[in-house]
C-alpha cells in the first residue's frame, strides 16, 4: 500500500508528508528527552544480539534514527552497540547516497560528487557514519556506501566506475559473498530498498527497462582531491513508479531469509543478504517475480 501511495502522490504532497511526519517523530523525542525516556546502549547491544547479530559478521544498516526512540548521545549509541556486538573483526555498513529523489532528477542538477564532502541524505546515522575516522566510502555518484571494518577496502574500492550501482563490483552484491546481514531499523523496502536492485543487475536482458536510456557523465572528486570522470546510467522515473517492494517480503519470509525484530523502539527486518539474493534470482526465472511484479507472471 505505501509504495502504491508513493506512486500516485504528486512529489510536493510526499514532500510535505515527510516534513509533517518528521515534526511529529521529533516532538514525541523532546517527550521522551523531557522524561528522560531513553534507549540504552546496553538494551539496542541486547536487542542486536536478539536479531541474531554476531561477532565477526558485516552488516549493512539501513535506519531511522528517530523511530528507534531517544539516544542520550544520538547516532554514536548506535554505532558503539553494532561495534560492541560484531567485535573488531567485524564490518559496519551504511549506504550514504547525496540523493533524496529520482536519481534522474537529482543527476541532472548534480554532476559532480565528492568523496569526502557529499552530504548523505539518508538520515542522521549514515551522515555520523561516514564522518567517522577510518570510514571507507565508495566512489560511486549515486549510491555510495562507507564502511568501518576490516574488510573495508574489499567492500568499496571497486564501485567506481561502475555504470550502474548494483554490479558484482558493489558493496551491496559484496555483502552477498561475506554472508552478511541487512538490517532495516524503522524503514522498510519501501524507503530503502537498495539491494532488491541486484536482481536487476544480475539478470541479462532484465524484462523491465529500470534505467533511462540515456548514460550521464559524472566527475567524482575522490578522497585525495584527484578528479575523475565516469558515466552512468539512472533509474527512470517512469519505472520507479511502478516498484512494490514491501509486496516482497511474504516472499523473503517463507524463504526463511528475513524475519521481524525491534531495535529501541524501531520495528527491525533481519535479512540475510545472500539469502535474499538467491531467493529473488529463482524466484524470478521460476515464476517472474520482481519488485514491479511481487506475484510473479
């Protein structure tokens, strides 16, 4: 239902809904920082540990730092209970895109990223993550990821140059390979979708045109200033339209690859991101099954 709403509102309405729901989470946190109604680190590391999160794993993250409740220290409770629970040997994942809209609208006006400057439109968390020391973040224009980690170089030294975000040289599809996990914290597929975009990738000859068809030339300024050019390809509009991701979980859920948690006050979906992978690959050569069509045809 909400992907079909996204679909049908004008984007000024979206616009102002967002903003509306915004004020509304941010009064009910003065609330509860006023009662002094706060989320522990110790209780998001035990409810970490209650989405079967473990040492040494890598994990993307995905979050809404306001639906997750009061942090006396915000972002940084987070960040500390993930590294507490994954331990040294573990990697921390958080996609950081400068984009809030269609990618074709944002790339028209944006020809130009910056490594170390870009601002991530995707919350209050990924913009403290990827400001942290020893944060690696990928080269790619429209959908960066940063990486704390050892395997932090593997995860996004190959996504430059990319033409499009999901390849098999994507810190996206590299989660695959490591087994990770994805956790989506007061957000769902609907708002962060992200990796249902490896199907597209992966498939030759993809049965629906996700991208527009013509390729834009970018120039990324990299981390030690140097200036590169690479083109790419967006996503259409026209297609974008049409998603409906959350119609997919039933799906991920009877395949046993995602199950439902809480972190704070934040409903949690766990997923297993090669087992999300798999399961949409042969869903889509077995029955057609995609995010435009989550009954397949």
């Amino acid at each position: 239902m909400r992907d079909i709403i996204r679909a049908l509102s004008p984007s000024f309405l979206l616009s102002f809904y967002r903003k509306y729901k915004k004020k509304q989470q941010q009064a009910h946190l003065k609330q509860q920082q006023v009662k002094n109604a706060f989320i522990s680190k110790d209780q998001l590391i035990q409810d970490l540990i209650d989405c079967g999160i473990q040492k040494g794993e890598s994990v993307l993250i995905h979050s809404s730092l306001s639906k997750i409740g009061y942090l006396k220290n915000g972002p940084k409770d987070l960040v500390e209970a993930l590294f507490a629970v994954i331990g040294e040997k573990g990697n921390v994942l958080m996609p950081n895109s400068p984009n809030a809209e269609f990618q074709l609208n944002y790339i028209k006006k944006n020809r130009l990223f910056d490594v170390k400057n870009s601002v991530s439109k995707l919350g209050a968390i990924s913009e403290y993550f990827r400001l942290l020391p020893g944060a690696k973040r990928s080269e790619h224009p429209t959908e960066p990821v940063s990486c704390i980690g050892p395997d932090a170089e593997y995860f996004t030294q190959t996504h430059f140059g990319e033409k499009t975000p999901y390849t098999k040289n994507s810190p996206f599809y590299k989660l695959t390979e490591k087994k990770g996990k994805i956790l989506y914290i007061g957000v769902t597929f609907a708002n962060a979708g992200t990796s249902l975009h490896l199907l597209e990738d992966a498939v030759s000859n993809f049965k629906f045109p996700v991208y527009y068809p013509t390729a834009f030339n970018v120039k990324v300024q990299k981390e030690n200033g140097e200036l590169k050019e690479m083109e790419i390809f967006v996503h259409d509009p026209a297609q974008s339209k049409k998603r409906k991701c959350d119609a997919l979980i039933p799906l991920f859920e009877e395949a046993g690859v995602l199950f439902h948690s809480k972190i704070g006050k934040a409903p949690t979906l766990v997923v297993s991101a090669d087992g999300m992978y798999e399961t949409m690959l042969n869903a889509y050569y077995e029955k057609g099954v995609t995010m435009y069509t989550p009954k397949g045809s």
